[in-house]
C-alpha cells in the first residue's frame, strides 16, 4: 500500500474525519466593570449585552450591560423590568430581543423556574411582556431563532427534560413540539447543552446526563433531531457557543466522569463547519471557563465572565478571530 494513503488511512481511524488542528490568537479584551456567572449574551446592531447573572456574593441580578467592540468599551444600561435571575435565554429576530426564563431562589420549588417572555428592542429601549413559557424547564433552556418563529427547550426544573416548544412571534403563541429522536441515544434529555443558529441551521449538543456527554445535534425542520459528528475531546456540560458566518465555536465548560468526580474545567476553543460536519481545535484560552457567555460581531469571536477552575467569578472578556 503507498505509504501516504496508508498514513491518510491510520488518521481516519485513530482521529475520524476532525481537520488539523488550526491556531487562532486569544487576545484579551477590556473587562467588564462587573463580574458575573450565569448571564445571558445576545447580539443587536454589532454590539453586545448582556443580561443579568450572578455576582462573586452569589447575588442574581437584572441588569443589563453593553460592549461595543468598536471602542472597546461597557455602558451600564442599568435594572430591566425583568426580575433578578440566572440562566436566562436570549435570542434576535429583526433586530428584537426575545428573552426570559431562567432561575431564582431555592431548588425543587416551581415558582423559582421563571417563566416570563420578553421582547426587548435595543433602539428604543422599550420592552413588553409576552404570553409566559408554557411549562417550569426554564433553568439554562436552549433557543433558536428563524425567521418568524423561535424554538426554546432543554430546560432543567425537578428533572432532566427534553421538551420543545415553538414560539410564533405574530401570534405570541407557544405550541410544544414533539422533536424524534432519529438516532440511539442523545439528545433524549440533558441539562447544561449549548446551541445556536448558524446559516440558519439549528444546533445544540455537550451537556449532562448522569455524566458529561459530546453528543451534537441539528434540529431538522423544527421537527426532529439528527446526529453529527460528535464534538471531540473531553465530555462536557456548561460550556458556551457563537456562530460566525461560517462556523459554530464552542467553547470552554466542566467535565464530569460521573457523581464521583469532582470536574475538570476546560480551555479548549473548537469549532464545527456546518457544510463539512468536521470540528476544529482552533485556540486555548488562558484559564478554564464555565457558566460563562459567547458571542460573534463580523467575524470575531468573544467568550469571558463566568467563572474559572477555582469557582471564582469573572470578568475579563476574551476575543479571537476568523
């Protein structure tokens, strides 16, 4: 056999089909006047917010925050009529903000999985209350945006869930989903996934389900789930994801072997090419992340607060580019 087919051969099984590794330089960006673990990040016009989170003190907030890349600059846009909470979901629809969910308070109690739905639009500052989510799997959901229509689920409240809903942005109607599973295993239910929109196509994978898991997974149609290639390196929950024109970055979170063991934080940066189904080790940042926020702005990625591998909060804000 020749000798570069037969090495070509030996990569695919002992590697699968991920590309050579591709360096990407980390460069930090100007901190966040505050630090915050388990806040919520969207994007509107090139700039970023975000929402909410907790505090070094374990103190929720509702507050929103502004970055413009631009300048390198934060602006406090000050208390939301949204209350204090953490892990909300966020996404954008023409240049509309949809947010709520999320958590507050004691475990175990259903008023403490928040169900409340806001549209909030960034250019006039106005914000109004939308029909509530229809069940309390609120904690860290998952969402979507199409074109008219949002899609929100994965939520977490007494149990793992894996129930879908659609929301219909003219109508303010939620409607459930009955999402298949088209392949043996995940994504049946889990807690702790990260999804987002790229190109218009759906994804969402990682998260917990007795253990860390790497499944990946695209939401076909707004009917179904179908397996892709599994994200590669250590099983993890709590980590964070943004997509560019071209890529979905996922980024940092915990792993987690079982109830036995006590977590590694990771710090690997890796990307998935929705045209390929190939992911891609593209940078390491300088300290392991979880409970953390991502987001993309023309071609630059951001990930940072949240909080590193000693379970401290953070604020310092990350950037690498395409």
């Amino acid at each position: 056999m020749n000798r570069a087919i037969y090495i070509a051969l030996l990569s695919m099984v002992l590697f699968g089909c991920q590309r050579p590794d591709v360096t990407l330089t980390v460069r930090e960006c100007a901190p966040m006047p505050v630090a915050r673990a388990c806040a919520t990040a969207f994007v509107v016009d090139g700039k970023a917010y975000v929402f909410a989170g907790r505090d070094s003190a374990g103190i929720s907030h509702n507050d929103l925050w502004c970055y413009t890349p631009s300048t390198d600059r934060w602006e406090n846009l000050g208390t939301t009529p949204l209350t204090s909470r953490v892990h909300a979901t966020a996404c954008v629809n023409a240049g509309k903000v949809y947010l709520g969910l999320g958590f507050q308070g004691e475990h175990g109690v259903d008023s403490c999985y928040l169900r409340d739905y806001w549209e909030y639009t960034p250019a006039t500052g106005v914000w109004r209350q939308l029909a509530d989510y229809p069940n309390a799997y609120t904690n860290r959901a998952t969402s979507f945006v199409g074109d008219d229509e949002l899609y929100v689920g994965y939520g977490f409240c007494w149990n793992y869930r894996r129930d879908m809903f659609r929301y219909t942005i003219a109508d303010d109607r939620w409607d459930s989903i009955d999402v298949g599973v088209a392949f043996t295993g995940y994504p049946t239910r889990s807690f702790g996934g990260t999804g987002c929109t790229c190109r218009g196509r759906h994804f969402m994978g990682t998260g917990f389900f007795r253990k860390s898991v790497n499944w990946w997974a695209e939401l076909v149609d707004g009917t179904h789930w179908e397996q892709r290639a599994e994200v590669p390196g250590r099983e993890r929950t709590l980590a964070a994801t943004a997509a560019t024109d071209r890529y979905v970055y996922l980024c940092g979170g915990i792993h987690y072997g079982g109830v036995n063991t006590s977590g590694e934080v990771l710090t690997d940066v890796r990307r998935y090419n929705p045209d390929s189904d190939e992911w891609q080790y593209v940078a390491r940042i300088p300290q392991g992340l979880i409970n953390h926020v991502c987001f993309a702005i023309n071609g630059k990625v951001y990930f940072g607060l949240g909080e590193n591998d000693e379970w401290q909060v953070q604020n310092k804000l990350y950037c690498i580019e395409e």
